[in-house]
C-alpha cells in the first residue's frame, strides 16, 4: 500500500462508518524506516510523521502519557512554559505486562488526576491491542473509557486494522508499514 492508497482507505472507512470526510487523521508512523522513504511521504505533502515531529520541540506534538510520574514532569513543564501539549492517555487495553500504558480498571482514577491534581486538559486516549488477539473489543473498550470521562480523540488502529477502528470511532490511525512499506529494520 501506499500513502494515497492508504488515504483512499481511510476515505472509504469514513464513508462506510457514516462519518465526515476527514474526520480521521492519518499519523505515518516513520520509526525505523529509511529517510528516503520519510522524504518521499513528506514530498508528497504529509507533515504528520513521528521523524518529523522528532526533529522539532517534542512538546509542541502530541504526547502520549502512561505513568503518574510522566504526568506530574508534564505538568511541570507546562506550567513553566505557559502552555501544555496535546495529551493523550495510552491504555493498555490487553493489561500486557511488556507494553507501557494505564491499565482499563485504572483508567478513570489516572485521567481524574490528570485533570484535578495536575491540571492538564485530556485530549484523547490511545491503545495497542495485543497483535494476537481480534482488535475490536479493545477499541470499544477504549471508546467506552473515552465516553465515561468526555474524551472526544481516540488514537486507535495500525496498518492491518484501522479500518475496524475507524468504525469503531477512531480520530486518528497510526498507520506505518501501510504507508512506507515494511520496517527496514539494519
């Protein structure tokens, strides 16, 4: 696949889920792919991949928390700055003990600190099902969590499922090897 084969996807995803053209935001996901594949992406006029986002002031992209003490460094730093990233909270939907992320039965307790000890706006959540299980039931369990506590972003679906999360309520897919081609790893 490639990036407009990738964005026609997407396009048709919407369009089945009865959403707005648009309303799903593509993240290429460049982590260890050659820069001339990154180049070429960027050259054809997407500006929303991590190597991108890497080479400017991290603090000014989206941030994904998964940690108390993430939060509260977070906190300092906006406040030190006047301003505060887009925030998203990574939940880890298959309580996988090598993945980082809040687990779902303390996912509402975290986002309420978020908000009422440090200040910060929540903007969405985000999650990695586990790659052997059917992704589904880990997007809805993540939209669930998103509508209990009045989060609107959800960051959910890769190459191989964004179209389930799309219709499931995604906002934004991270989409890699869909768009670059498979990880060239050295």
């Amino acid at each position: 696949m490639s990036l407009s084969e990738t964005i026609a996807c997407i396009s048709a995803a919407e369009a089945r889920a009865d959403r707005a053209p648009g309303s799903v935001s593509l993240i290429a996901v460049s982590k260890v792919q050659p820069e001339d594949r990154v180049t070429a992406v960027l050259d054809a006029g997407h500006l929303q991949t991590n190597k991108v986002k890497a080479a400017f002031d991290l603090f000014d992209a989206i941030q994904t928390v998964d940690r108390d003490r993430l939060a509260r460094k977070i906190a300092e730093e906006a406040e030190a700055r006047g301003a505060c990233p887009e925030l998203h909270i990574q939940v880890n939907t298959g309580a996988e003990p090598q993945k980082a992320g809040i687990l779902p039965d303390a996912a509402d307790a975290f986002i309420k600190t978020c908000r009422e000890t440090y200040g910060l706006e929540i903007a969405g959540l985000m999650c990695i099902p586990p790659a052997d299980e059917e992704p589904s039931p880990h997007f809805s369990l993540l939209r669930l969590i998103a509508e209990r506590n009045g989060i609107d972003a959800l960051s959910m679906g890769m190459s191989a499922d964004f179209e389930s999360a799309i219709s499931l309520g995604a906002t934004h897919v991270r989409v890699g090897s869909g768009v670059f081609g498979a990880r060239a790893y050295d």
